[in-house]
C-alpha cells in the first residue's frame, strides 16, 4: 500500500519533530527556502520547559503558561503544549537517551526562568539547547524523509472545492517547481526578519502566513503575539545582533 504524502514548509525544530512522529508511517517531504542549518532553532540558547520532576506536574505549567498570557491564551493549546507537547515528548527523549544537560550524581539539571514557578527547563551543551535538538533530529531524519533545499515556497495548489493538494516553489535559479501531496504542514514561523533589528534567522519573513491566508481557508488571529526576543547585545562592527539569555532574568527564580 502506497503512504500517504506529508509535505512539510519549514526547516526548524517543529519541523523536525513533526517529520519524527510521522515519517514510519508516512512519506515526509521538508522543504526550506536555504538551508536546514537557516532557522531560529538553531539560534535558541534557552532549553525547554517540561514538569518532569517530582514536585511539578503539566496541570502546574499550564497554570502558569495561563497566568503568564493573562487569560488570553487558547486553553486547549497551552493544554497541548504542556502535556504533549513538554512532559510526554520530553520524558520519550529522556527515556530514547537524549543527552541533557546533568549533574555530577547523573541527575537532569532543571534550571527556572520567568514566568515559572517550578524548576523546569532542561538544557542541552549549556545555552546551545536549539542547536543540539535540531542537530539531533536532523540527523536521525537525513536518510529518512525528503529534504528539498534552497526552494521558496510561494503559494499553496488549491483543486476544487477549496482543498490544498501541494506547494509551489521557486529555486534560487528562478525555476518554478509543483510538489503534490495529502497533507500539507506549514511550519515556517514568525515573521521577525522584516524588521531591522532582530535575533530571528534571515529566512523568518512571514512566507507561511502569507501562503496560508492566500489560500483562502486559513484565519490569522493575534499576529501581534508572534514571538520576539526582548533581550538583545547591539549589533557589533559586522552588523550581528546578538541574544542576552532568557535565563539572565530567570536565574533568580524571579517572575
């Protein structure tokens, strides 16, 4: 029986981890406007938050992720993100044998940033965290999936009936390529590049939102929530703006 067709836009961490959980199962295609290696992932020094220890729970960090949006956020995704998405999927590395950051008794280092009220954010080669987990699956991925390179998708193939069968893309030549499949997953980002100082990658210009909503069947609500980075060193000789860590705020267990 032929697998279904699962083309991902995008080339960072939700990427990937979307790629590992389907790709036994599925034909999985990414492809990214430059390189895998372009992306925000790669650039996070912070780790990731996940109630693993004994004292927390995934009900206490939805409670503060709920308390840190004020209200506004969409319960059944900060429900999504701290269950699933934090202490389920990390306790699957912890367990596969992803190497976090530990202490000399062996035990997982849980550091605490704004925001939480519990020690919960593991790192990975001290503030390389992004670098380490999108290196990790990328290449545990490489002679599994597609990866199409240098492509810039621009629009989405709509059939009848308003249904989304594929995405076209432009190379770095000016070429114009169609790739169809079953499912299609934009996972491209923000959109902080448009801006003039920033710490996103190059590459993060808001292409999937623009894509999904010129397809007619996407809602874009509260862009404004997009995520930036508010700590930043100015830009050194060679134009190069650098982050200033979450955890210099964090560190002190401070909210």
């Amino acid at each position: 029986m032929t697998k279904q067709r699962v083309i991902i836009v995008g080339a960072g961490l939700a990427a990937f981890v979307l790629a590992d959980r389907l790709y036994k199962e599925k034909e999985v295609v990414i492809i990214t406007k430059e390189s895998i290696q372009q992306n925000n992932s790669l650039k996070a020094q912070g780790g990731v938050a996940a109630a693993i220890d004994t004292n927390d729970s995934a009900e206490i960090h939805r409670q503060d992720t709920m308390k840190a949006g004020v209200q506004y956020n969409d319960p059944s995704a900060v429900e999504v993100l701290t269950k699933e998405g934090g202490t389920e999927r990390i306790k699957e590395w912890i367990h596969a044998g992803f190497p976090f950051d530990k202490d000399q008794y062996g035990k997982i280092l849980l550091g605490r940033e704004g925001a939480h009220q519990k020690r919960r954010i593991l790192h990975v080669g001290g503030d390389q965290s992004g670098k380490y987990l999108v290196s990790y699956l990328q290449e545990k991925l490489r002679k599994n999936i597609m990866i199409i390179e240098n492509e810039m998708a621009v629009e989405c193939i709509m059939w009848e009936g308003g249904r989304c069968k594929g995405i076209n893309t432009i190379d770095n030549r000016d070429h114009y390529h169609s790739y169809y499949c079953d499912h299609l997953i934009l996972a491209t980002g923000g959109c902080g590049a448009l801006f003039e100082t920033t710490s996103n990658d190059r590459t993060v210009t808001g292409d999937g939102i623009a894509i999904a909503y010129k397809a007619g069947g996407a809602r874009i609500e509260d862009i404004e929530f997009i995520q930036f980075h508010p700590t930043m060193l100015k830009q050194n000789s060679k134009g190069h703006h650098f982050l200033i860590s979450e955890a210099v705020r964090g560190g002190r267990g401070r909210f």
